[in-house]
C-alpha cells in the first residue's frame, strides 16, 4: 500500500471562521450557539475542548446526539473494529452487525409486542419514514401534531414542526394538523389535561373526515422548550386517535435511551405502547444514525413497493448503535441519569428559590429546562437574558443550550455520564450568572 501523507487541518481561529463564511451553506449561520462561535476540537466523555485546549462542560450533548459520551471507549472500540473489516454494505446485500443491532433494540421495546426496525441517519429522515409508514397501514392522510413541537428541517418534518422560526415561506407538505401543546406552564388551557385532550376531538371532527392517519408527540418537547407531557394525555390522545383509525407514534429522538433516568423510553412513564417510535441522535453517541421502530403489521405496508435508504444499516454506524446499548448497560448509565437528575432538580428548585429571574424549570432525568422570564407573575419571556446567561455560562466552561419559542429556555441536556461534581458546577455556575443579571 502506497504511504500516504497525513492531510493537514489548519485550526487556525479566523482561518476556520472564513472558510465555513466562504465555503458552507448561508443557511448554517441561523443556527449558531454563541455571539463568538467555539472551534471545538476534542471531546471525552461528558466534556469538550476548543482549539485553544479551553475545557468545557458539555451541558448541551451536542444537540443530545451524545448520550453516553464523548468519545466512549466501548462506542469507538466497536466502531474501529467494524471500520478495519468493511465500511459499507448496502441492504441488497446482508450484514450481520445490523441485524444483531435490531435484535437488541427491539428487546428493549415493550414485550408481547412484535417489532421491527427500519435503520436510516437522521431524525428527520425517520420522521419521514414514519408519516410514510402511517398513511400506507391506516390508508388515511390526515396527521395530527401538537404545536411547538419540533421534529425535523426537511420538508415532510418541516411541516410537523410547530414553530415558525423552522419553517420557510413555502407552501407545507400536506395533510399536517396541529393542536395545543398540553403546556402546564404557557398553555392555552394552563394546567390541565382534558381540555388539551378533547381539542384531538374537535380537531378530528372538524378538519379532518372523520379518520386520521396518525398522532405524532415527543414526551418531553426539546427545541420547543423542554415542555413534557403531562400524565394522563397520551394516554387520551392515542384511545382518541386509534378510534379514528390513525397510529400512534412517539418522537423519541431526544429523550430516548436511557435519558430519562429509569425508563429506557420517554412514552413509559405514560402508560402507553405506541405502534411506531422514531429514533436517533443518542442511538449514535455522534454517529449519523436512525431509527424507525414499528410494529410488523404497520411496518409490513411498506413491503409492497421497493424502498430502501443508500446508507440505512451501514455497518459502522450500527457498530456504534451496539456500543450504545451495552454501554448504557454495563455503565448503570440509565440509574446515572436518575439520580444525577434529581440532585440537579434539587440544586435547581434552590436555584429558583433565589433568583426571580427564573419562572420555571422543568424536565426528567437529564433533560431539563429553565424558562427565564422578567416579570414572574406575567410569565414575560427574557431570551436576552437568556443569551447573556449562556454566554456567561461559557466563559465559566459550561455549555448550555437555548430554546423555546421565545428562546429564553435554557437546556440542560448533558451526556448521561456526568457526576454529581458536575452537577455542582452547573448549579454554581448557574447561579453566578443570575446573579450577574
């Protein structure tokens, strides 16, 4: 084999900037975390460091595509294994790995169900799959989403995401309905349930003809602002949506393994079996990798005509998928994220208790969220509050995440490795930069 040269990075600062301005889509400057953007160049579990070698907390997980953590050593070890033997292999020919992957997640769904899984590389793409999977099975259209919800950029996921900044000024994919977010803390209804739940009817009733094709839902709305669902709606929400002949289907891209402490999924904490779940971003510890997992009677309405996804089911990012699952396991990282989680419930409630810059905080396990508002009794959104926090929180080595409608919800989504010396430092640090406020 020849003796190639390395290829060289220049990790000049400015340089960096320049050619990402030059070189990359216009479109990725509307989503940027801070004022001056950080070059990151290393990663280790629950922590990252820029070009400079500045260490920082990692407290957004890389938009929660970093479940176990940064550069996990049974993840890479798996990878680097899979690499040295075969890169690619397309689904017209099989390979043990991907279905050794899907065995093991579906024995982490629901028992007494059969399931199957449909592997593709991003969230929005399996949230595509899923709506395509929903109208073949029912032989209906129509699908309900909730607003504030976010499920994707293309254009299918476009047109179910429920905020206006993710949506462009074209005509939307059709046959998508929204209702009311159950939101216990802005929503139309305030702190209820049935109300929320009853709109499924009305919505059902008046803008649909009668049957829908489905219901799609996070557990925990992420983007729109770490909102969960209140006990007691899915539960609603699916019984309304079969008796009209739709699917139900839970978005669990962010909240999926193990982040929600206990609970491997965010839909069991509801009570609830859906027929289909979307999958991603944690299910590749950084790894562009997907999921859509479907009972077989609905996934077997996609066997009539051919479809397939160029790099659905490539061996390397199912070798990551593998190390994910057994590193949730052998690291107790599931019983980690609970009990790191409610000592930063606790750390936060205190946190609320002396800052009234802060109108709510909320979540599961370790997503959680905390909505700052400058006037407690009017609920005033403060998203430059909000900035000005993150960026504090940056100067300290923390990152933090911003979202919500207004964004002025911090996110505190980190790897579900950190210890409760983190914790500590995010609380600390949290509280410093309220306090500069």
């Amino acid at each position: 084999m020849k003796d190639y040269a390395p290829i060289e990075t220049d990790w000049n600062y400015e340089a960096t900037l320049e050619r990402r301005h030059k070189f990359m889509s216009p479109s990725l400057r509307t989503f940027v975390a801070f004022q001056k953007p950080i070059i990151l160049k290393r990663g280790e579990m629950q922590y990252v460091w820029d070009e400079k070698g500045r260490k920082y907390l990692d407290c957004l997980a890389q938009n929660l595509c970093i479940s176990v953590g940064h550069c996990h050593p049974l993840v890479n070890r798996e990878v680097r294994r899979q690499m040295e033997e075969l890169v690619h292999c397309t689904t017209m020919y099989y390979q043990p790995v991907p279905a050794h992957l899907a065995e093991e997640l579906v024995g982490k769904m629901p028992a007494g169900h059969d399931w199957v899984a449909h592997f593709v590389n991003s969230g929005a793409e399996a949230a595509d799959l899923a709506l395509l999977m929903a109208r073949l099975y029912t032989g209906n259209f129509d699908i309900i989403a909730l607003r504030n919800c976010f499920h994707g950029l293309h254009f299918a996921s476009m047109s179910l995401t429920g905020i206006a900044t993710c949506r462009h000024a074209l005509p939307p994919s059709p046959g998508i309905l929204h209702v009311h977010n159950p939101d216990q803390y802005r929503g139309v209804h305030g702190a209820t349930v049935q109300p929320y739940v009853e709109e499924i009817d009305i919505l059902i009733n008046s803008s649909t003809p009668g049957a829908v094709a489905g219901f799609i839902a996070e557990p925990i709305q992420g983007y729109g602002g770490v909102i969960p669902l209140p006990a007691g709606y899915l539960k609603g929400a699916f019984e309304r949506v079969r008796a009209a002949g739709g699917v139900c289907i839970v978005d669990e891209v962010q909240t999926g393994f193990g982040r929600m402490g206990t609970d491997m999924w965010g839909f069991e904490a509801h009570e609830v079996v859906p027929d289909i779940v979307i999958m991603a971003k944690g299910i590749g510890n950084g790894y562009p990798l997907a999921a859509v997992v479907a009972r077989r009677e609905v996934a077997e309405a996609m066997a009539k005509k051919k479809f397939f996804n160029t790099y659905g089911s490539n061996p390397v990012a199912c070798a990551a998928g593998r190390g994910v699952l057994r590193a949730i396991e052998v690291d107790g990282l599931r019983d980690n994220a609970r009990r790191m989680g409610a000592l930063l419930e606790e750390r936060l409630e205190a946190l609320k208790a002396r800052c009234d810059v802060i109108g709510d905080f909320r979540g599961r396990g370790l997503m959680l969220g905390v909505e700052l508002v400058k006037d407690r009794a009017a609920k005033t959104p403060a998203p430059e509050e909000a900035a000005r926090v993150a960026e504090v929180a940056k100067e300290r080595g923390l990152i933090v995440g911003r979202g919500g409608i207004f964004g002025n919800v911090l996110r505190i989504n980190p790897p579900i490795c950190v210890d409760s010396a983190n914790v500590e430092f995010i609380a600390e640090v949290l509280g410093e930069a309220c306090r500069r406020l």
